[in-house]
C-alpha cells in the first residue's frame, strides 16, 4: 500500500519541481513587461515635466529681456524734457545705447507733429543697423503710437534679421500722453536663447505671437519667419490660445509628430513652444524593449537548463530513498538507505536513517512505558474511588449545612432577600414574604421599587447604585404592603434597608422594621416640641422679673443681689437659646417649619452675622481675615435659614478660638458646580479624630470642648446640616486637634424651595 503511494508521488515529482519554475518564469515575463511599460510611462512624463521646466526657463528669459527694454525706455520717456529739445533727447538715447546693445535706433514721436528726434546706433551709411527701412511708415505701426506701451509684430531686415518695434508713451505734467519713445529692437538674443535651449537629440524651441492671428516669433528656421507663415489651427499655438496644458501627440506646423509643452511671456502675448519629436522617444522605448526582450530570452533559457539538471540529479536518489521507506514500512526498523550524492539528497538519506534509528528505540521504550502505564493505571484508579467517597461525604456535608443555613435564614426575624439591580426579587427568606404581603411565586412578578412608597423611590435607587459603586450601603426609606391603598405616614411603615453587593449585578438585602422606634423618636420630638412651648412663658416671667430687677423697679439691690439677678438673667437666656434650639429641632424632625425664599444677599448675611460677634471679636483679640468675591449673585433663598446656619457656624468658631488668634471667611462662586462656596475656618480647639464622626449628630459636645467650659447645647450643628439638606446644598469639615476646625458650605445657585408649615424656625 505505501509502496505504490509512494511510486505516484516520485512519478509526479517531476511535473511538480517544473511546474513552480514554469510559475516563477511567467511572474518574471509579468514584471518585465510592467517594467517595461512603468518605464514608458516615466519616460513620457520624464519628458513632459522636462519639456514643461524648459519652456518656463526660456520663456522667463525672454520676459526679462522684454520687461527690460521697456525698463530702459521707460526711463528714456521719463527724463524727456520737451519733444523738441534735439541736445537734451539726443543725449539721453546715447546713453540708451550704451546701457542696452540690443536697441539699434530710437525715434521720438510727436501726436502733433510727428517724428521730432531720429538716432541710431551706426550711420546711416551702415545699413547694418537700418533694420526699419519702410516699416517705421506702416500705418498700422503709426496707430500704436496712441495705444500706450505696444509692442509691434517681428519684422525681417534685408540682412535676415530679426527685430521689433517697442513703444513707450511720454506725458505731460498733468498726465495727457504727448508722444511716444519707439525703439527698433533687435531679436537675436531671442533667437540665441531659442537656438542654445535644445530638448534631447531633435527637440527643438519656438516662440509664438498669439496677440491677434497667431504668427511666428523665433524659430530655428527664419524662411519661416520671412515668408510670413501662418501657423493658426495647429494644435500647438492652439493650446496656447486655449490655455490648454494637456499633453499629448500632434502634428507640429512643419509636418513632423511631437510631443509639446508650452508657457506663456508675461509682459507680451508671446507663447513659448518646446517639442520633441516622437520617433526620438520610440527609438529610445524600442532599445529598451529589445533589451527586455534578450533578458527575457536569456532568462527562460537559463531556466531550462536548471530545470533539465535537477530531474537528472535528483529523481535517480529519490528513487532510492523510495525503496528504502518501503522497506521500512515493512517493519525492518533495521534498514539503512545508502545514497551518496554529496547533497541536500544524502543529507535527507542520512536524517532518515537517523530518524529510523531513532523511531526503533522509541519502540523499544514504548513497549516498557505500556507496561509501566498499566500498573499506574490501576494504582490511580484505586486513588480515585477512595476521592471519590472523601468527596462525596463531603458534598453531604456541604448540602447537610446549606439546609440548615437556608433554615437559619427563615427563620430569622428580619427580611432577607437577594435583587439585582433593576430591583427584581431573586431569592427571598419567610420573612421578607410576610412584610411584603405575597407568596414565593407572585415576588418574583414584582420589583422592590414596588412595595417602596413613590416619594421613597428615587432613594432606594441611589441606594442600590451606592451599593453596586461602592459594595455596600444603608438605609431609612417608607414602605407599604402589597395590596394598600393609602399611602403616607399614617399608613406606611419605616423599615432600615442594608445592602451588599454579591457578584455580578446581584444585592444582599437586609431589612428590618424600624417602624416602632420611628415612633418613638417622633413621640420624644412631640414631647421635647410641647415642653418647649410650655417653658417658654415661664422663662419669658422670670427674663422680665430679673430685667425689672435689675432695673430698680423692686427698689435698690445691694452688690450681691445685683449680682445674684444678673446669674439669673444669664441662665434664663441659656434656657431661651437651649428651648429655641428644641423647638428648631422638632419643627426640623417633623417637616413643619416654614421656608420662604426670597432674592437674598449672601454676603450681607454674612457681614451681619459677623457684625453680631463683633463684642467677643474684640474682647477675645482675634484677626478676623475675609476673602469675598465681587461676582457673588443674588440667589432665591429663605434669609433666616441662610441666618441660623452662618450663626452657628461663626459663633461656634469665634467661642471655641483662642485669644489673639485669627478667623478666616471666605465666599466665593464655583461655577462648574453651579453653587456659591463658604468657607470658615477658626485656630480653636480642633475636634478630636475618633470623635468626628458624630459632629453632627443632637445634643453632641466634643470632650475636648466640655473640658474648656464652654457655653452650647449640642444642637447647633445638628440644626445645620439638617437646614442645608433641605436647601439641597451640602457641608462638611476638616479638622486637627489643637489646630482648628475648617467648615466648607456649599449653597445651589437654584436656592431653595417653598415649603408650607406652622412656623418659622428662631
């Protein structure tokens, strides 16, 4: 079977060694061929480019020469003083002549009287230089004396040379043209230019006049020139007249087909042709082909003696090298092939051999591995029924103690239940069922944000979002059994909901009916609100008795019993500031105090409040340092709320500041949190670090500041943070003990909401 596989595979080796040079052969006639073409196509536009830069060169240096001439005549024109001052016009075309060779006569022309002043270079005995002779008189010459500057079409002197007439106007001193400076101008440093600037072998340069009918200019044969010859409709002095830059084959005026690029010569309406004949560019593409061709030739032929070698060198120990396999695959892994061709052949023969070497000791040890295997085999087998009964007592265990916990669990007192995070139920114990009023199979038709009373939800929400953003979070929100109708205070009930994040988008809930203790504390506030009420007509007695006291009315008190009403006096207001501060309190715990906003001056609030404290400022020594901006608006706000919380906060630092220390406030507008920022900050007596965490709780005082005997009730701050809750804003601090506290206030440029009550807060 291997035998005869191996017989088709070396009689196709052949076709198979051919076949990816006959490939290869076909790749390298491709890329000669694009070579060829790529090259043609770098020649055409090699030439265009080329032909393009000349005729701009040229055309620049003709431009220059032109612009020149009418440079110098310009300045001729400029400098004469009158038409009929012979000497002084005389002189300054001399000068002409010395500046510029090319100008072989000037001639001075009067509107009114014709010619004034005639000179020339040479004589007039030396025809040489009497280019004109019978062409100055030209009428149509004569009428572009009235034109301005003119340039006249070439003309050929009896002597075959070229030359044009230039013409400059001359003015008067209120700028009327008088006259004109004509110079007959000799041409044959165009002609130079044209006749040095040759493009390749043939190529050769032209200059065109397309002002009116198009006509010769320059040309390397002046026949053309003197017979006046007519080169419209010929597609290169067309393209000029077009503007037209495409590049292309055509038929040039003297019958040959060329290639043209072409510029125009600024200061006249002269073009300048550059072409190349197109048996010149063949020519040099038909070299370059025969080239390719003999490489081509030479290349294919170098190809087949290679290919006719290695069938010869190689099939022969192939042949070879086939036997042996077959041997092999026999089963005599004791079988040496033995080929000597000093290559890559006897390289493979020898590897092979190796490789049979090799595959016999592999089948030696395989043979002992089998039988090693075996006894492993069972050895493990026998290990893993003995895991598999660990494991399986293992796993009783584990669904023994997930029994009971689930047990545990239902039983416990307290809701406990698992959502995710759009609040739908996933697992809930027996007593997260009975507070929620349904079975097992209706909780998982309904969400969490429904047994939540409506003002609640929004909450609740912003809890679980804390919860999957920070892993965990408690807490107070009001809620109602499934199936009521009324919802509110009266009817609901509080629970405390504490959550942990589980893995994924899953929440651990725990929850847990607070409602008895909300009554309670509701009770206590109703108490503390009535007794409030209560004390206050009494303490308002005794304050009017001491004052009357104090004031003589019961007749002249001796030094101790001034000093005994004044105790009084003093402890009554304690007792009005500490009744006020209750009352404030309960109005703020049940939701009935009064806020009434109205455009409010923050900073003026603040100025008076400090004016306030200004007595104890002064008695205590302390700096007061300010830092208020000018753009501070005017925010809808409830002044007296502002009030009470910039008090506290003032007083608090100036009570608890030391003497000849300093208080530091400062307003400013934080614009990309859309709010106004209060900062104040004293040198006091700092709040101690494990004590901070209930700065803001009622009726707490720091140790640190009951040591130093200060007067406060514990409310101030608890007052605070419950006013600027309402009002949506924020406010925290930082402190050091011994150090001072800062206290950072953040107020909504919205301000506050209305909100309807029984009373103000004192």
């Amino acid at each position: 079977m291997l035998k005869e596989k191996l017989k088709k595979i070396f009689s196709k080796i052949g076709l198979k060694l051919l076949t990816p040079y006959l490939v290869f052969s076909f790749f390298v006639f491709l890329l000669i061929s694009v070579f060829v073409y790529y090259n043609y196509n770098s020649e055409m536009n090699f030439i265009e480019d080329s032909q393009q830069k000349m005729a701009e060169s040229v055309s620049s240096e003709i431009d220059f020469f032109i612009f020149s001439t009418i440079n110098d005549l310009q300045f001729v024109s400029k400098n004469i003083a009158c038409l009929d001052c012979y000497e002084n016009n005389s002189f300054l075309i001399n000068n002409l002549f010395d500046v510029n060779s090319d100008i072989y006569s000037v001639h001075i022309f009067d509107r009114q009287k014709g010619i004034t002043n005639d000179l020339h270079r040479y004589s007039k005995d030396d025809h040489s230089g009497d280019f004109g002779v019978g062409i100055f008189e030209d009428g149509k010459l004569l009428k572009g004396f009235d034109r301005g500057t003119f340039i006249s079409p070439v003309y050929v002197s009896v002597y075959d040379l070229p030359f044009i007439f230039i013409g400059v106007p001359i003015f008067d001193e209120v700028n009327i043209q008088i006259g004109t400076v004509v110079a007959e101008v000799d041409l044959t440093f165009i002609w130079d230019v044209i006749s040095r600037n040759k493009f390749k072998k043939t190529g050769y340069v032209y200059a065109v006049d397309v002002s009116q009918k198009p006509r010769l200019i320059a040309y390397k044969d002046i026949s053309f020139l003197k017979s006046g010859y007519d080169v419209s409709g010929f597609v290169g002095v067309n393209n000029i007249v077009n503007h037209n830059h495409s590049f292309s084959v055509y038929e040039s005026f003297d019958g040959k087909k060329v290639v043209g690029a072409w510029s125009s010569i600024n200061s006249t309406n002269w073009g300048l042709l550059v072409e190349l004949p197109v048996k010149e560019i063949f020519s040099d593409l038909f070299i370059l082909l025969v080239i390719s061709i003999i490489s081509i030739l030479l290349f294919v032929f170098f190809i087949i003696v290679i290919l006719v070698s290695i069938y010869r060198n190689l099939l022969t120990p192939l042949k070879g090298l086939t036997a042996g396999v077959n041997e092999i695959s026999l089963g005599n892994l004791k079988h040496v092939v033995e080929i000597k061709t000093d290559d890559e052949i006897e390289e493979l023969a020898e590897s092979f051999n190796a490789m049979t070497h090799d595959l016999r000791v592999s089948h030696n040890k395989l043979k002992d591995y089998s039988v090693n295997l075996e006894n492993k085999v069972r050895a493990r087998t026998l290990s893993l029924t003995e895991e598999k009964k660990k494991l399986k007592k293992i796993n009783n265990k584990l669904t023994e103690s997930e029994q009971k916990f689930r047990s545990y669990i239902d039983k416990a007192p307290d809701g406990i239940f698992v959502i995710n995070k759009n609040g739908a139920f996933i697992e809930a114990n027996n007593s997260s069922l009975l507070f929620i009023g349904c079975s097992e199979e209706d909780l998982k038709k309904i969400k969490f944000f429904d047994i939540i009373c409506d003002k609640d939800v929004p909450q609740i929400k912003k809890h679980l979002e804390t919860v999957l953003k920070l892993g965990q979070a408690e807490d107070d929100v009001l809620y109602k059994r499934r199936g009521d109708n009324v919802e509110g205070d009266s009817c609901g009930r509080y629970f405390n909901v504490s959550s942990v994040k589980l893995s994924g988008d899953l929440i651990l809930v725990f929850v847990k009916d607070i409602t008895k203790e909300k009554e309670v504390d509701k009770a206590k506030t109703e108490f503390v609100s009535l007794a409030s009420h209560q004390l206050r007509t009494p303490l308002s007695a005794i304050n009017w008795y001491s004052e009357m006291l104090l004031a003589g009315d019961g007749g002249k008190l001796t030094k101790d019993q001034r000093k005994f009403s004044e105790e009084i006096s003093a402890s009554n207001k304690r007792m009005v500031e500490l009744v006020n501060s209750l009352l404030n309190v309960s109005r703020l715990e049940m939701g009935t105090f009064i806020i009434d906003p109205e455009p409010t001056n923050v900073v003026e609030i603040m100025e008076s409040v400090i004016k306030e404290q200004i007595p104890m400022i002064v008695s205590k020594k302390i700096e007061v340092k300010k830092k208020i901006s000018s753009d501070i608006p005017i925010i809808n706000s409830d002044p007296k709320l502002l009030r009470i919380v910039f008090q506290n906060l003032v007083s608090n630092a100036v009570k608890y500041t030391s003497e000849n220390k300093s208080l530091y406030v400062e307003i400013s507008l934080d614009k990309k949190k859309k709010s106004i920022y209060i900062k104040v900050q004293d040198e006091g007596y700092g709040i101690q670090k494990n004590q901070q965490d209930r700065i803001f709780s009622k009726l707490f005082r720091a140790d640190n500041v009951k040591k130093k005997n200060t007067e406060g009730t514990g409310l101030g701050l608890y007052i605070v943070k419950a006013i600027v809750a309402h009002a949506g804003g924020n406010i925290w601090f930082e402190s050091e003990e011994n150090k001072g506290t800062i206290f950072h206030l953040m107020l909504p440029l919205k301000g506050m909401k209305a909100k309807k009550g029984d009373r103000s807060l004192s």
